[in-house]
C-alpha cells in the first residue's frame, strides 16, 4: 500500500473514532441525565451540555431524544445479516442465520443494552418515547419484509410471503420492547404460528 493510501486509511480511522467517541459522550450524558432526573424533565439542551457538543451535533447523531433510548438504527445489524445470509437458505433458515451471526443483538453497543432498556421500560408510558417504539416496530417489520422480496425475488404487492415475515418479526420486536420479554425464540414464534392458525375441530 502506498503511503498516501496507508494516510487516508488512517484519517478515516481516526474519524470513525471519533465519532464513536462523540456517539458515547452523547449516550452516557443523556443515560445520566434520565437516570438523575426523569426523561420528561431532561431537554436536548441539558443533554448538550452536559456533553459539551453543540445541538447540530447532537442531531447528526440522534434524531430525537427518544432515540437515546433504543440505540442507533434499531435492528440494523440483524437485518444485514438478514440480508447478507446465503441465498440457499429459506427466509425461515436466513433469519435464524442472522440472529445466530449477530447474538440477537438488535440494539448498539452491548454494553449500554442493560442500562438503556431498564430506563426504556421506566419511560415507556411517556407516549413520546411509546410512540417512538411503534414506529421502530413497524419500520423493523417493513425493512424485514423488503429484504424477504429481495431474497425471493417476488414483488411484495402480488406475494404475500414477504409481508408475512415482516408482520410475524414486527410482532417479535413490539413483544421484545413493549413487555421486555426475552422467551420467545424462532422456534417457538414458529410454533405459535402453527397453533394459531390449525384449524380447530
């Protein structure tokens, strides 16, 4: 490598570092903050200053205070993997491969995960950071369902098969944040699924 690229690599390596450290000084400022005083009470200012960032930074990295709460692009690195799961594989095969390959995590960093969902289920009568749940559900259920017509290669508004994952996943997700239960894996939904919809005699 060329000492002009092995440079560039570099500064994009501090800068993702950066970032990153910007991220967590954001993070803990705000997970401190709801922590000491309640999510209500706590305003983006206060977020700022405790951080020390400027507002315009504060917005390229959360879009809303909510968000703080659910970590950055909810459920992003499961549906990569989704996405990126060996074509062979049946959707069923391909998002078990993708929970497998990522641990289940839907939400970053591990670290904060504890933390942050002890404080999102305090707050979660607040309807703003409810609402903000819905909308990560149906977001969620609705990239899902994207990847599954990509992988089948099927038009999603003539095959059902794609909306059908995405709805049985969204219902994973909403039972995930809303009651915070951890039972329930693939199988199990699978098997749920099943029961529901035998035919009763």
């Amino acid at each position: 490598m060329r000492a002009q690229e092995t440079d560039t690599v570099a500064e994009l390596g501090m800068r993702d570092r950066k970032k990153a450290r910007t991220r967590e000084t954001i993070r803990t400022a705000a997970l401190d903050l709801f922590e000491e005083q309640g999510f209500e009470r706590t305003t983006v200012d206060q977020i700022c200053r405790r951080a020390d960032v400027a507002h315009r930074t504060f917005f390229r990295y959360y879009a809303t205070k909510e968000a703080l709460l659910f970590g950055m692009d909810y459920g992003r690195t499961v549906l990569g993997a989704f996405a990126a799961a060996p074509a062979d594989l049946s959707l069923w095969e391909a998002f078990g491969h993708a929970l497998a390959a990522t641990g289940g995590r839907m939400e970053e960093p591990a670290e904060h995960t504890t933390r942050r969902r002890a404080l999102r289920r305090e707050f979660l009568e607040i309807k703003s950071v409810r609402d903000h749940a819905l909308v990560l559900v149906d977001d969620f259920g609705q990239r899902a369902a994207d990847i599954a017509g990509e992988r089948l290669d099927v038009d999603p508004r003539t095959d059902l098969r794609p909306a059908a994952l995405g709805a049985m996943l969204a219902g994973m997700i909403r039972r995930h944040i809303l009651i915070g239960s951890e039972t329930g894996g693939l199988a199990d939904w699978a098997d749920a699924f099943q029961d529901a919809l035998r035919p009763t005699r």
